[in-house]
C-alpha cells in the first residue's frame, strides 16, 4: 500500500511472529475519526481522510503478520443517518481511494472483498467496487473484506428470507436447518470465522457488526481512534 511501515512498527511485527499464533482472520471497527478531528479542531471529513491512512496502515501490518483476512468495518447502515454532505463526501472518498489503491492492491497480491447491502450504495461507488474486485480476483497473498453499507440485523434477516424460500419451495426441510444453514446463507458465506475483532476509540460494544460471526472471536478494544 502506499504507506510504508516505520523501522518500530517492523520491529513489533517481528516480535509478535516470533510468539507465534497469528490469527488467520482479523475484522476491524475502525472507530474514532470524527472525534480525532473534533479533538484537533478540524472538520469530521478531515478525520476520514484520516482514516484512509489507518486502512492502509492496518493493511500493512497484516500482511507483514501474515494474516489471511482482514475485514473492516467501512460503513454501516447507520452511517447512512449522518449529515447529507458528509454521507456525500466519505462515498467521493471512497471512490478516489478504490481508484487509487488498486493497484498496489494487486502488487501486494491482495484479493478485494465486500459484504453488506451494496446495492444501496451510489452507482458510481459500486462501479468502482466491482472493477477493484474483478481486477483483485485472482490475487492469494490476503483477503481485505470492506464491510459496506453492512448490518449484523439486515445480514440475518436476509439470510433467513433465503432460507425460507427454500422451505417453501421444497427444496430444504425444516428439520434439516443448522448453524451451517445460517453461515452458508450469511454474506461472509465461505470464509472462516474472526479469530480476533479489535474496535478503537473505547467504545465497548460491536454496533452492529459480524453478530453471528463474532460468537467466538477475541475482542480486543483499544482507547486509540483508528487514525
């Protein structure tokens, strides 16, 4: 990515491989950036630009730690509540950053990812999505998941309106519904489970994110802001 890891932050990745146990699958509330622009006397969307760094940033560190999936929680549904021009400006920044990185997604081999409700998500942004995601697709090195518009709620609801179809339609028997029925109907359908969700800022609880997910993850909860 286009940041570039300082001499500490090599030295603490060495020494957490050194301990071993890497988790293989980490998700991310990124949280914290309009207050740390708040707390500097900046407006909000200077905390986001902000936060552009600490993806790239996270991102970094995973792939020197080796971890194989990265989910962040990008946007929610109910950032969709915020302020018209902010909603506006994080979907342009989004846009000028899915243009910009990928590349340097494809030369750290990198496959992108998405879940959530994209189909709410302005026409230019999923254009955007779909070509970083077709150009990444063949890539193995890590999987960096952006959680979009995304729900814990609206993931189980749409899982069980699948399910139910099937039930009435005859395909699947009431009976046969399991855990498995339910992960393999949720958006995250075929990758394995966070070992490991971190949120910033303080905040202890999970807004939302992964809710059937996170049964057995770690949860680790930092007072820093994600920038």
């Amino acid at each position: 990515m286009a940041i570039k890891l300082k001499a500490q932050d090599i030295k603490l990745i060495e020494e957490v491989k050194a301990k071993g146990n890497i988790p293989n699958h980490i998700a991310i509330i990124m949280d914290g950036n309009g207050r740390w622009a708040k707390k500097r006397s900046l407006p909000r969307i200077a905390g986001h630009h902000k936060g552009v760094d600490s993806v790239r940033h996270a991102v970094e560190t995973c792939i020197g730690l080796g971890v194989k999936i990265l989910t962040l929680y990008a946007f929610s549904t109910e950032n969709w509540k915020r302020p018209k021009e902010e909603v506006s400006t994080l979907m342009r920044l989004m846009v000028k950053s899915l243009k910009s990185e990928t590349d340097e997604l494809n030369e750290n081999k990198i496959k992108l990812m998405s879940i959530g409700d994209t189909h709410s998500l302005p026409e230019i942004v999923r254009q955007e999505l779909k070509s970083a995601i077709e150009k990444t697709s063949h890539n193995d090195k890590m999987i960096l998941n952006l959680a979009l518009s995304y729900s814990g709620r609206w993931e189980l609801v749409e899982a069980v309106k699948t399910i139910s179809k099937e039930v009435l339609s005859g395909k699947l028997n009431p009976d046969q519904i399991c855990e498995k029925t339910i992960s393999d109907n949720l958006t995250t359908a075929g990758l394995p489970e966070p070992d490991l969700m971190i949120r910033t800022s303080g905040e202890f609880r999970i807004s939302n994110f992964l809710l059937w997910q996170l049964a057995y993850s770690e949860i680790f909860i930092s007072s820093e802001v994600s920038t």
